[in-house]
C-alpha cells in the first residue's frame, strides 16, 4: 500500500507540473501573437494611425542673458579659431640602433599621474601624421598658441595644424618654451578667425569656466571630417595651484596653475579656458588622472603668464625670463632657529657675476619679502621674480645677522641652461654634456640625494657621445678613468674640465655615473 500511495502521489504533482508547464507555453504564444485580451499583434503596428510615442509641443528659446545663453555665446565666438595640432612623431630609439646601456628605472611621483596629453599617444617613429593636441590662432596673421609639450616630440619640419573648416595648413615651430610649457607656432595665412585673451589674475574659486580642445588628438573629428572642437563646462576649483611632472632625475615645476573640473582629456592640452564671456584666461596644460582620463582635476596656465611670455617673444625673438641668480634652501626648524627667524627662505649660495651678486646678496641671508609681498616658499619666490620684467627693479627684504635690510636692485636675464662653463667647455666640446656642480636647489629640483657629491648632467646633446651611450640629464658623474693620468673623482664643474684637459680629441674615457639607483661605468668615445 505504501508503494502505491507513492508511486500515485508522484503522478499528480507530475501531472500539475505538466499542466502548468502547458499553461505557461500557451500564455507565452498569447503574449507574442498578440491575441491576449484581445491584443494587436507585433506585425500589426505597421499603418497605426500616429505615433506610438509622445512629443513635445512646447519650443524652449534660450535667454541669451541666461548662464546657458552667455556659455553657448562664449562657445561660439571662440570655436572658429581653436585648431588641432597633429605631426609625425620622432624616432626616439637610440643611434645605431642600439639600446641604452643602463637599466631603465620606472617612473616615481607625480608622473605616474600626471599624464601629459601627448604622452599618451605611442612614442615610436611615424611614417603619417599623427593628430596630438590642440591650439588657439591669436593674430589673423597666424600665430598660434599651445603647449610646449605638444609639439616637443614631432619632427619640427613636419608640424600641421587643423582649422575647425577641416583646412590643414603647413606650421613653423618659433618656441617650445620647456620650463614654461608654452609653445608658439606659425601658419602662412591671413585673416584668420582669432581668440581675445582676457585676465586671469583677478579668477575667483567657483566661477565658470569652458574647456575647448580636441581630445585624443582630433580622432573622434576624423571619421566625419567634422573639426569642430569639444566643449566641457566647469567651474575654477583652485588657483596658484603647483604641480610637478618629468621621469627619474630630471623634473619640472609649474607654478601658479589654474585648477579646474571641466572636463580635459588627452588631445585637450594646448587648447583655451575660457570664462563665460569668451576669453582666454588659461592654456589647458595637465590633469590629474590614475587612468589617464579626466577625473574632473584639470590645470592650466593661466593667461596673464602666457601673455609676459609672448611679450618676450616678440621683444626678443625668443622667450625670457627675469632671473636674480640664487640659490634657494627651505628654512627647516633648525635652520630657523640657528638664523634666528620664524619664516622666510634662506640663501644657500649666489650665482657669481648675477643680479643678485652684484646687489650685494650673500649666502645666509634669509628672504622673507619679494616687492613686499610675502614668500614662505621657494616656488613664492620664484614666481614673484618671473612677474617681473627683464632689467626691471626688484626689492628684495631680508634677515642677516638678526637685522632687516631692504635691497632693491634690476633682475637680468634667465640663463638658458645654469651651466657652469669656460666659453666651450671641453665636456661641452669632446662629450657633448653641460654640466653643473651639486647645490642643494639642484638636488631638489633633480630630485638627487642629500649631499650629492660628483657633476650634474643638465643637457645631453642629441646625438653626441655621451647621448649615444645614453647618458641622460639628472645622472650624476661620479669619476673619469683617462688613460694618462687613471681615475680622477669629480666633485666639481672645475674638476671635470681639469680631468678633461687629458683627454686628446677621439680617445675613449670611461665615465662612472649614477644612473637613478644604478651606479655604473661607460665608456665613451670623445668627438675627433
């Protein structure tokens, strides 16, 4: 009996599983055909009468005085004259087709956020053109702003650039300004559409800004043939930001920037910022990104320092800097202390011969005004001397020896490299190195160690000797090895040309650097 009662009880929940199973089937065909409730079919809705959607009726015309009329206003008088900036990109591998001799470190810091626009394309020879970044046409007769880092790395005698119409035209590189971040460029044309630069001095936290540019370096412009740049909207979100960028041994420091979150990817940098009336108050320059796009934290330069450069540009044929010739060191607690000051930046050493040698500015000083405005920082210092004109009076307030001292004097001219150099030195001439003695705002700025001992590569020329067997700027020499003489240590520019004054034209040296964290030996063959 048992048995039967089971085998009868599995056959009803087996039938109630088929018949719903049944149910299911038949309300499903229901549905697909159409005929549920006395439903139209899918095929059916072809020749309904009107649309199966609603739409509205009611036009909404935009208040030109309204914030969305002044920004699509401002994006339409600036638009005509925002170009893309594409050129074949350099071979970057090494002469003779031969790999470096050091090991290659990876990047620290800031630059593995700090994603350069055009670093993020591949950096391999190119046999086309490649689009990279943007600019801004600003005189009719074509003169065109961007970032030196856009154009940095693209064979000059191959430089185009895009106007929004789609019309390339053939571009001369007048200045890739590194320490600054601003290059010029130059089209054969007239009357062309041009921005108007306004003011970024007087840029409040909180208030509008429009970014324009051409992100991934005009690829989403190409497959219609369709230029026109892309538009992002934010607000300021800091001003006198400082960032720093570069690889191992060798960084850069850009002050002042102007922080934004309107939106700026790469292909951007080069491009305008502009407030909501259509002027320039920033180059977009760098973001701050752990993918490589915008995370909505934006820098860039702001106008009024782009506008003192080009004034350079044209005075000079060249950009400039005002420069006093020191050699700045944080004031630390203890150094605080043993000066007998709260704040301030100390003087660690003076250039001999510059502005600030000859006003009588010793090592020991402690800066605590420039123009009197206070500095708490070496980059505040820095900053208020580049707002001054070549030749134009400083004013320097200082602490030596516990008394307070105004000194005015008239800033010169930035060295182009802080190179210590006998007319054409012999490292200059036989390995094609410029080089410097270790000071402590050195072994900031390159990032060395403290109390570095040995010369400081601060240019390779490309190409020469020492670039062949790929000594880069930042590595530190240690010692020479000269067959007549054996090895000599170097702690000084005037102990490596010693050193070299034994070396006949198109012998070998074998040169002991240090290399980021390596520290080896390389010979190098001098020039004949």
């Amino acid at each position: 009996m048992s048995r039967k009662l089971t085998n009868s009880r599995y056959l009803v929940g087996y039938k109630k599983k088929v018949l719903l199973l049944a149910v299911a089937t038949v309300l499903s065909a229901a549905l697909a055909t159409g005929f549920l409730l006395g439903g139209t079919s899918f095929s059916e809705v072809k020749g309904l009468e009107g649309p199966i959607y609603g739409e509205s009726v009611e036009s909404h015309p935009i208040d030109a005085e309204s914030l969305q009329g002044k920004i699509i206003t401002a994006v339409e008088r600036v638009t005509p004259a925002v170009v893309g900036i594409s050129g074949r990109i350099r071979m970057e591998t090494p002469a003779y087709g031969q790999g470096s001799q050091f090991l290659r470190e990876p990047s620290e810091g800031f630059e593995d956020f700090f994603r350069r626009f055009f670093e993020q394309f591949p950096r391999r020879e190119q046999r086309e053109r490649q689009p990279v970044g943007s600019g801004m046409i600003i005189s009719s007769d074509g003169y065109i702003l961007t970032n030196a880092h856009v154009v940095r790395q693209l064979d000059k005698d191959d430089l185009w650039v895009t106007l929004p119409e789609g019309r390339d035209l053939k571009a001369e590189l007048l200045e890739a300004h590194e320490e600054s971040d601003i290059g010029v460029l130059k089209v054969e044309a007239q009357d062309l559409p041009v921005v108007t630069l306004g003011h970024s001095e007087d840029l409040k936290v909180g208030e509008w800004v429009i970014a324009l540019g051409y992100p991934f370096g005009a690829t989403l412009s190409q497959l219609k043939k369709e230029y026109a740049p892309t538009v992002t909207v934010g607000v300021i979100s800091a001003t006198d930001r400082t960032i720093q960028t570069g690889t191992r041994g060798r960084s850069n420091t850009y002050t002042g920037l102007i922080q934004t979150d309107a939106s700026i990817n790469p292909g951007n940098s080069g491009g305008p910022l502009i407030n909501i009336h259509g002027e320039i108050v920033g180059v977009n320059t760098a973001i701050l990104s752990t993918s490589g796009g915008s995370i909505g934290i934006g820098f860039a330069i702001p106008i009024d320092k782009a506008k003192r450069l080009l004034d350079s540009l044209v005075r000079y044929g060249e950009i400039r800097r005002a420069w006093i010739g020191i050699y700045m060191q944080e004031l630390t607690p203890e150094l605080a202390e043993k000066f007998g000051v709260d704040e301030g930046i100390l003087v660690a050493d003076v250039v001999e011969g510059s502005p600030a040698d000859g006003a009588g500015i010793e090592a020991g000083d402690v800066i605590q005004k420039v123009n009197g405005e206070p500095v708490d920082s070496n980059l505040d210092l820095k900053e208020e001397v580049l707002k001054t004109e070549i030749g134009e009076e400083i004013t320097l307030t200082l602490i030596r020896k516990g008394e307070e001292m105004d000194i005015t004097f008239s800033t010169g001219q930035e060295p182009e490299k802080l190179v210590q150099i006998i007319g054409e030195s012999l490292s200059q001439k036989l390995l094609g190195l410029q080089v410097h003695s270790v000071n402590p705002e050195l072994e900031k700025e390159y990032d060395l160690r403290e109390g570095e001992r040995g010369v400081l590569v601060v240019g390779v020329e490309p190409g020469g000797p020492a670039a062949r067997v790929g000594i880069d700027p930042g590595d530190v020499i240690k010692s020479v090895v000269i067959e007549s003489i054996g090895e000599v240590n170097v702690n000084s520019v005037e102990e490596l040309e010693e050193a070299m004054k034994n070396v006949k034209p198109g012998d070998a040296l074998r040169v002991r650097v240090r290399h980021g964290m390596w520290e080896m030996a390389v010979w190098v063959p001098t020039r004949k």
